[in-house]
C-alpha cells in the first residue's frame, strides 16, 4: 500500500511504484545499481519524492510519495529499545538533482533512529549521485549526532561498505543515569490569528495570545522550541490552521526534534485526530495544557477532585478519534492527573466516575457551607484575594498576614483555596482566602468543575482584585478578571484594587486602569511598599456589620458584661444607683439578646 500524495498518479504508475515491493535487497548491501536507477526512473516520471523504507533482511517494508521537493515519513515499525536503532533504513529520492541529505532528513533518521538516511539525487531519468547519513551516538549513548558519507555514483560499492558500521555503532551502549529520570518534552506552540489585528504595545491579539500559552507550557514542564502563528480568516474545521500549514509544521517538527505539539485554542477529538496523522507527534491543546498544569498543582482531595471532573468532562466528547493520546496509557503534558489514566475508558464508566465525583464535591461544599455560616455567627469577616495569574496574590498574602503560602512565579502556582487570619488595624481579624487564578480563554466546564471553589469569592464580605501593573496587558488582563466576576455576579460587592509589583515600573508610568467599584491602592507585595495604606483601605472599605449600642445593665444581670467583652468591645461605663450604664460596640447579629437592656 503507497502512502502520502498519490493524487493524479495513473493507475498504471501506482503499478509500477507498488512493484518496488517485489525487490529485495541482499543481505550484506545497503543499496543495489538496479534498486537506485528503478527509484531514479520512477522519480523522473511523477516529479515527486519516492521514500522506500527497508529493513535488516533486505524486504521492502514501506513507500511513502511525496511532492516535488518533500515526502512525509511515516512512523516506522521497528525495534522498541530506546538506546538501539530501528532496524530499518529510509531510501529517498531528490528530484531536483542534488543528492546531498537536508535538515530534515537529518532529524527524521534520528527521531526515528533508523539504520541509514540515503539520498538519491535524480537528474534526467538517472540517479545522479547518492549520499548516506548514518546516526551517531553522543557522550550519553543518545543517537543525537549524525555523519554524511559520499557522494557515490549508482555503481560505486563502497556505499555497502557502510554496513558494517551500521551493526557496529548500533551495539547496545548503557546510557547515563540521567536517562532514567523523566526529560522534558520538547512542544512547538501553534496559534491563530482570525480576529481584529489591533495592536497593544505592538503585538497583536494572537501573539499576546501565544506568549501566554508560552508559559502555560514553561509551567507545565514543557521545552518551547517554536512558536508559529496562522493568520486566516477562519479556523479550518479539520485542521484547525489548514493542511498545507500542518504539513509545514510536521517538517518543522522534525528538524527540531519536536515531540509534542500544543495549539491555542480548544480542539475537537476529530481534529486532534486528523493534526496527528499529519504531523506524526502527540497534539493537545490549551484546555489540556491548563487540566496539566491543574492535575500537577492539586493538593487537596476537593482540589483533585475537581481536576479530575474537569479532565473527564473534558475527555468524554473525545473518546471518538483522540489519536496518539488515546494509545497511551498516560506519561506526559496532558495525560497527567489524579483520576483516570487508562484513557480508553468507556463513555459509561466516565459517566459514573462523573455522577461520583459530583457527590462527592457537593459534600465537600455542604461541609463549607456548615463552616460559612459558623463564621456568619461569630462574624469574622470574609476578604477574598482575586485576580489574573501570576498576578502575585500569594505573595499578597504572604506580606499581609505573616504567612508562608506557597508562592512561584509561574502560572496557577495556587490551586486549592488557602486560608489565613488577616489581623485588621481596628485590632480585630478577618479571614483572608487566596483563590486560583483567571486566564484568557478559560473553558466554561473548567469554571463550573471549580465552580465551589470560585463560591468563595461569591460569599465574601470584600474582594482584592490584584493586577499585576508590570504587565504590558494590565488592561486587557482586568477585563477578562471583570468578565469571570461578573459572570460569578459579585461586581456589586466591595472592591479594593491592589496595582502589585509597583517596583517593577518607573515612577513616571502609572497604571491605566481606573477601579469602578471602590479605591486603588499601589502597593509591591515583595518589599512591602504600600501595603500599611492598603490595610487601612480594607478596612474602611469592610461593610460595617456592628453597631454602637448604650444599654442599662442591672447589678443582677452581670451576665451582659461578660457577653459585652466576648462578642464586642465596651467603650465607656458609668455605674449608677441601680445598675451600669455601658456604651458598647457590638455585632449586628448578637443584638438581639440585648435589646431590652437598650436605652
């Protein structure tokens, strides 16, 4: 069967190049004059590449066709061990004349550690001169370099000399100990550009856009090697970026050495299907980069619960056609988490796992509502820390309350909702939770899998939304934290903008975002600058939930001074005939206990 660009082949030349298969190369010989000048005839006649792969013993294994300048190389069937070669060795035509093997050849025969690399340069019908790479090992025993021999001439034998070489560079060689630990994947970032082209500090909508997915990769553990932005009109249904595009990324793939290709948008399991067969490397997208990200930051039970409902929501409409990631068990960017890693679960299974993690969760939130309403009686204020990724709300919180909460510069460094006394300038506390952060293009079944943990903010008396003012998309990251609050409905409540890492811009340049809903603060939540102005902020801006009272209290109901000292703060006594006269400060809600005792 002939792979790759077969199309307005006559049937009677499909014949003729399906005949390679007939040939057999005798053992010992790495080419034969009758097997070049056959591939060089061929070549002539279709003005396309011909790659003709053949194994140890001489048979034909594989034909793959190609345009006039590139054939695609299909995935090769040979051995599994990592520190040996394949067994197999690639023969290809070039039509243009020159023998001599390219980039790409080079990075093909070494991501697929084949036996050879041969190149035959065609010219008039007859293969002009022939040109052999084989793979060479590195300092670590890794196939990483390669050596060119040639050129030789169809009838030259010094070409099956190479042989030899073969078997001996391809005895076993023990890597290093480095080899055992788990190495970084090496991802080319794929975006496209089909809206407005305006421009915030000279990048457009999608290169701002990249960059970000750039560091969701560095985040996820990943080695960027490329970025590539399409710009179309629209995304093609099948190929996202078009097909002659993917072409040219697989190419690109292969002189990197790429094994893991990361698009920015969310792809359908149909079109992560049909990008894999094109490109021959593991394909995901942003939504999985983030689920990643997510499965390796969750610390909490509730925490992996949610990552766990969010991957297979995330799954379930992908089972059909996943490609490369289906036929793995798991190991890698997007296969990582703490629920399921067998991905060929069935619809029905997930579906159950599903219905149990949505029960469990929601026991989870019964018993945070138990813990809502018991602050609700001893009233302690909720401050809730929102804001985009990476803004540095950690940090925050690590300056405001003396605490040690994990804080990194890298995106979604928190996962799980932490929770710290904040100690209020009136002398008093509040409690100060730190949430996860926002992101551009966050999925909608993300929001509602973290949807208890969002609630958070949903329930607090106060929000800090933090912006990171270094950002040269400070503004256009505020609008994406405005558009997710207001879809949480709580733009009506308190809100403190807290502009963080004012160190990191000069003086001169203030930011150019206002606060709709409440003041501003400029503060650096590394040196502190700002953040006693900030404190005080918070608390004019709490909602006054106690009241000044004068109550009379009988000398018999000594009880109510020490109700007074417990839930309030006694400002002045005057004892009288019959009993004390006290004005107090107390919360609304212990009130009523009181309220005949009021004067």
């Amino acid at each position: 069967m002939l792979k790759g660009n077969i199309e307005s082949l006559k049937s009677s030349v499909l014949e003729e190049i399906e005949a390679i298969y007939d040939f057999k190369i005798p053992g010992g010989i790495l080419i034969t004059q009758d097997f070049a000048s056959k591939m060089a005839e061929l070549t002539e006649k279709i003005n396309r590449e011909i790659a003709v792969y053949i194994d140890r013993k001489g048979n034909i294994t594989d034909i793959s066709i190609g345009d006039s300048s590139t054939v695609s190389l299909p995935l090769v069937e040979g051995r599994r061990s990592f520190n040996r070669l394949s067994g197999i060795r690639c023969v290809h035509t070039h039509p243009s004349g020159g023998g001599m093997v390219s980039a790409v050849d080079l990075s093909s025969m070494l991501n697929l550690r084949l036996d050879a690399m041969i190149a035959i340069g065609v010219k008039e019908g007859r293969a002009y001169e022939i040109y052999a790479a084989l793979p060479q090992r590195d300092d670590s025993g890794e196939f990483k370099k390669s050596k060119i021999f040639g050129p030789f001439t169809a009838d030259d034998d010094r070409i099956n000399q190479l042989i030899d070489y073969i078997f001996q560079i391809d005895k076993e060689k023990t890597l290093s100990l480095h080899k055992n630990k788990e190495e970084s994947e090496r991802a080319v970032l794929v975006g496209l550009e089909s809206g407005s082209k305006n421009k915030i500090n000279g990048m457009s909508y999608g290169e701002r856009s990249l960059d970000e997915l750039e560091e969701l990769a560095t985040t996820a553990g990943a080695v960027v090697l490329e970025k590539i932005l399409q710009v179309r009109p629209r995304k093609d249904p099948a190929f996202y970026v078009g097909k002659g595009k993917l072409e040219e990324i697989g190419l690109i793939c292969q002189v990197l050495h790429a094994d893991l290709l990361i698009f920015d948008d969310e792809l359908s399991g149909a079109q992560i299907s049909n990008i894999e067969s094109i490109v021959g490397v593991k394909v995901i997208d942003r939504t999985n980069l983030i689920l990643d990200i997510f499965a390796q930051r969750a610390r909490s039970k509730e925490g992996k619960f949610q990552v766990e409902l969010a991957q297979l929501k995330y799954r379930i409409s992908r089972l059909s056609g996943l490609g490369i990631q289906l036929s793995r068990l798991g190991g890698g960017i997007g296969t990582r988490g703490p629920g399921e890693k067998k991905l060929e679960t069935d619809r029905r299974h997930i579906r159950r796992r599903i219905k149990y993690l949505n029960s469990q969760l929601e026991e989870i939130e019964n018993r945070r509502n138990s813990l809502r309403n018991a602050r609700s009686d001893n009233y302690m204020p909720v401050i809730a820390l929102v804001g985009y990724t990476n803004a540095g709300k950690s940090t925050l919180m690590n300056k405001l309350c003396d605490a040690d909460v994990f804080a990194e510069d890298k995106l979604f460094a928190t996962l799980d909702p932490t929770t710290r006394k904040l100690p209020l300038e009136d002398g008093k506390y509040a409690l100060l939770i730190d949430t996860v952060g926002f992101i551009r293009k966050l999925p909608h079944h993300l929001i509602e899998a973290f949807k208890s943990t969002l609630e958070e903010a949903v329930y607090a008396d106060l929000l800090i939304h933090v912006v990171d003012v270094s950002s040269e998309e400070v503004e256009e990251q505020v609008k994406v934290v405005d558009s997710i609050l207001e879809d949480l409905g709580v733009l009506d409540k308190p809100i403190i903008m807290a502009f963080n890492k004012i160190d990191l811009i000069s003086q001169y340049i203030r930011p150019g975002v206002i606060n709709k809903n409440g003041k501003s603060f400029e503060i650096s939540a590394v040196n502190g600058d700002g953040i006693e102005e900030l404190k005080k902020g918070i608390l004019e801006a709490l909602p006054q939930n106690e009241a000044e009272v004068k109550l009379f209290v009988p000398y018999a109901e000594g009880w109510i001074i020490s109700y007074l000292h417990q839930n309030g703060k006694i400002l002045n006594e005057e004892h009288k005939e019959e009993g004390t006269e006290i004005i107090a400060k107390i919360s609304i809600s212990k009130t009523g206990t009181l309220k005949k005792y009021f004067v």
